[in-house]
C-alpha cells in the first residue's frame, strides 16, 4: 500500500492539514526557492511526486530520481514527460529529467554534481548493512551543498492509534530524536557537513515535548567541493540503470529558439502590415479605388504600432512600406520589438536564425508580403 495512503490513515485522529507527506514535500519546496539548486537528486523517489512538484520550479535544470524498486517509479513516471505547451512555447531554462533503478548502497557517477540531495523517509527502510554506507555514497561521494534527510520521530508515535512497533511494516527502525540527532551529527562531523534540526507535523496542544511527527535534518557543506580534477579517486563504474529520460524543450537550443524567432517575427511582420493596410483598406472602401495605388499616404506613424508587441522606436528608414503589391516591413523594425529583440539578442543572430525560413526582399533588409489575396477579399 502507498505509504503516504497508510501514513494519512494513522495520523487520522491527529489531522494533520495539510497532509503530513504534502507538509514534507512543500518544505523541500520552500528549500529550493530559499537556496535556488540547479541540480536536485531525489533518493528513494518512490512515485516520483515530490519530483513532479520540483519540476515547476524554475531555478532547476537537471532533476533524477532513484529508487531500489523500478516498478513504483514506473507507475506515475509518465507525469515527468514534457507536455503539449512545453513544446509551443520553450521557455529559457533547460530541464533534464532522469530516472534511475539502484541503490543508495552504491556509487555512479551520474550522481556526481548535485547541489541539493533529498532522503525523504528514506532512511528507516535500509537494512543495517545499507545505512552504514549510505553516509559514504550520499555525503562522502556524491557530496552536494545540502543534503535533507526526513525520518520518522518514534516520540511521537505514542499519540499514533494503531502503531505498536513501526509506522509501516517496511521500516527497519524508528528513530527518536536523540538517536537521530547523534547519527545525523556524527555524520556531519565526518564529512564536514553543518547541520540543523526542524521537523514537520506539530504536536497537539500540550504534547509539544513530543517534538515533530516528521524529524528532519538539513546538512549544508561547510566548504566548496574540491574540483573534479583535483579529486583524487577515480570515478566507480556505473551501478544504476537508468529508467526514464525527458530532456524538456528549451530556447537554449538553437531548434527550438529558430523555430520561437521565425513564429516571432512572423507574428510580428503580420500585425506590422495589418496595421499599415487598415487605413489604406477603409480609404480604398471610401473612394472605391486601389489601395496599392496611394502608397505615398501609407507612410505609418509611430502610434499605431504601439500596443500590446510593446513601445516602437520607429527611426528614419525603418517605416515599413508598400511598393505595388508587396509590403515590405524592415528587419530592423521587427528587431526593434521587445520579444524579438529579446529572443535573438543582436541582430546579426536574427539574420541568422530566420535565413531561409522567412521571405526576404532581395538586399535582405526586409520581410515581404504581397497584399494580393487581401486585395481580392476586400
Ligand atoms: N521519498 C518518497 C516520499 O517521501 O513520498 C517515498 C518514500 S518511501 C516511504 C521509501 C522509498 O525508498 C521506497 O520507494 C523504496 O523503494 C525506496 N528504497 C528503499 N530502499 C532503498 C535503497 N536501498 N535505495 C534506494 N531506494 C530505496
């Protein structure tokens, strides 16, 4: 049975709002938006949940998750895919996720380079064989900025109906606080690390003596990793096999960001040329004529193309223009609108990114459009 289900059903006479296992997740989200990590490691994942949360947070780029069971991972891992709208609008920051099959017992490298590791009731189902390395593999080898620990506080199980020995059949301890405590500083003390005591899951009024529901121990490294070519040991061979694999879409990628500037600057050329042809077009309604043939009157003034693109600088030579029936709106008018100057950062890179994709007049400065078809329409 899910964990979280069974623990919600034992702390179902002390309410817990909201829920202890979303109170434990919100406070590794409250850790990320206070220390902003770019890689997040999540250990023993389960379900991947508390991954799926991470996901939306915008400082991280690279998520894994491992777990010893595939299976767990596998029920909800579909949640980790990138979506419909993650592909329509790519937004700046890249984000690889990654699922792992293996165990907190053994070193892989693609563990290295973590700034945050989190060990959500974790802990309390290793065997005594597997805690004791676990302090090695975790802080000694993968050795990122923080590491978040939570485990079960056995003080307060008392005020649990129904708890005898464990909260769940799968735990092989239960710590009190002052066991806790003295692992957890013991390990920081080896590997150099600080840590703090909190917690989650209040005590009712009157029972506070009991500490928190949930115990947890954040571990901050004392001084920076020594670089990757200083560390002495070779790198282990690789102990995990990797289960799951999303790379999200990301304008750092040039395909996505070429495909983000043409749409950009087409959007843009249109709404520039719709605005120059509306006057022309009720002109040519009012004296039935051919709107192509009063270009000189086109000539746009700066207001009507401020608006929602943003404020338009128009200088001298950037107006766009109609000559028969094409339209011409310079590249650097449609450069001078925020998104797309923002988008390619200089105008060469716009050049760049829409050659061959974009119709342009032939010296290059410009985008065209014939106005036959709204010619035809009116
Ligand atoms: N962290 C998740 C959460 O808070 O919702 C799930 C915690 S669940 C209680 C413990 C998870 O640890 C299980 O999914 C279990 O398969 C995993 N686990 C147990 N031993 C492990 C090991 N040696 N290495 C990696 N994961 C392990």
């Amino acid at each position: 049975m899910d964990e979280n289900f069974e623990e919600e059903q034992l702390t179902g006479i002390i309410k817990f709002t909201p829920p202890l296992y979303k109170q434990r997740y919100q406070f590794i989200k409250d850790l990320v938006g206070k220390y902003k990590p770019k890689k997040v490691a999540d250990l023993g994942c389960a379900d991947c949940t508390l991954l799926w949360m991470l996901k939306f947070c915008s400082c991280i780029e690279v998520l894994a998750g491992l777990d010893i069971c595939a299976s767990v991972m596998k029920e909800k891992m579909h949640r980790l895919s990138p979506l419909p709208g993650d592909y329509l609008q790519p937004t700046e920051r890249s984000l690889t996720v990654t699922l792992h099959h293996g165990s907190v017992a053994h070193k892989d490298p693609c563990m290295l380079g973590f700034d945050l590791v989190t060990c959500i009731e974790l802990i309390e189902h290793l065997e005594q064989s597997e805690l004791k390395k676990f302090p090695e593999v975790v802080f000694g080898f993968m050795s990122p900025s923080i590491v978040v620990i939570s485990t079960p506080n056995s003080e307060f199980n008392p005020l649990l109906p129904g708890v005898t020995l464990f909260r769940h059949s799968d735990h092989k301890f239960e710590w009190t606080r002052a066991e806790f405590q003295s692992w957890a500083l013991e390990t920081a003390r080896h590997y150099d690390y600080s840590v703090e005591f909190t917690g989650v899951g209040h005590p009712p009024k009157g029972m506070e003596n009991v500490g928190f529901c949930t115990q947890i121990g954040v571990f901050v490294r004392k001084y920076p990793q020594a670089s990757e070519s200083a560390q002495s040991e070779k790198p282990p061979k690789a102990a995990y096999k990797t289960v799951f694999k999303a790379v999200y879409p990301s304008l750092k990628d040039e395909k996505y960001l070429q495909n983000a500037v043409v749409s950009e600057v087409i959007f843009t050329a249109q709404i520039i040329k719709q605005r120059l042809l509306d006057p022309l077009m009720s002109e040519h309604e009012e004296y039935n004529d051919d709107p192509t043939e009063r270009k000189s009157k086109f000539q746009p003034s700066v207001s009507c193309f401020s608006g929602d693109l943003g404020k338009l600088d128009v200088e001298k030579g950037m107006a766009p223009f109609v000559d028969g029936n094409v339209v011409y709106i310079p590249l650097r008018t449609i450069f001078s609108f925020p998104k797309v100057n923002q988008l390619c950062g200089n105008f060469e890179k716009l050049h760049k990114l829409i050659a061959g994709k974009v119709t342009l007049s032939s010296d290059g400065s410009a985008v065209m459009f014939t106005i036959e078809h709204e010619n035809e329409e009116n």
